[in-house]
C-alpha cells in the first residue's frame, strides 16, 4: 500500500507538487519496511531509486510526464507478434510490416 499510494501522488499532475514530501515519506517507508520483511537482499537498485524519485518529479512534472508506462502495454503486443525465440527482431519488422500494408 506504501508503494501504492507513493506511485499514485506522484503520478498525479497536481499532487505530485503538493503532496512530494508525503509521498516521498510513503516510499522511503516501503523501502525501510520491505528490507525488515523480505530481507536486505530485497534493496536492489530500483527500491534504491525510489528515494531519488521525488528530484525527479520536481524537476520533470508527474510520473506520467516522463516515464514508459504508456508504453509497457505495447511491448506486451509486440511480444505476441514473435513466434519463436530466435531472431525477434526480424520477426517484428516482417509482421508489422504486413499489418501496415
């Protein structure tokens, strides 16, 4: 829920503002509550970067503003397009090119 809510503020595009250092407080928490429940080796380097989130949003506006969200669905449809693990690449330039023709 830490996580959670966090995310939302800062994916909001006037809560972000108002609501930086609560949100900021909320994922500092989850990182600080996920070592003591999932263990230190928990703390990769994204939980790490969750602290530094709150300069980004600061500086470039809301989440949304700036991440690849928008864009995790879309690799979701191109990894149905590839049928088999070799060559994906040529893979996806045959099969798009026959759906834009």
């Amino acid at each position: 829920m830490l996580l959670f809510m966090g995310i939302s503020l800062f994916c909001h595009p006037v809560h972000c503002y108002e609501y930086y250092q609560y949100a900021h407080d909320l994922l500092t928490a989850f990182a600080e509550q996920s070592a003591e429940i999932y263990g230190h080796g928990f703390l990769v380097y994204n939980v790490h970067c969750l602290e530094h989130l709150v300069a980004n949003v600061l500086l470039h506006g809301s989440l949304d503003d700036f991440s690849a969200f928008r864009f995790e669905n879309y690799l979701r449809q191109l990894n149905q397009i590839v049928r088999k693990a070799a060559l994906p690449l040529p893979q996806l330039a045959r099969r798009l090119g026959e759906t834009s023709s």
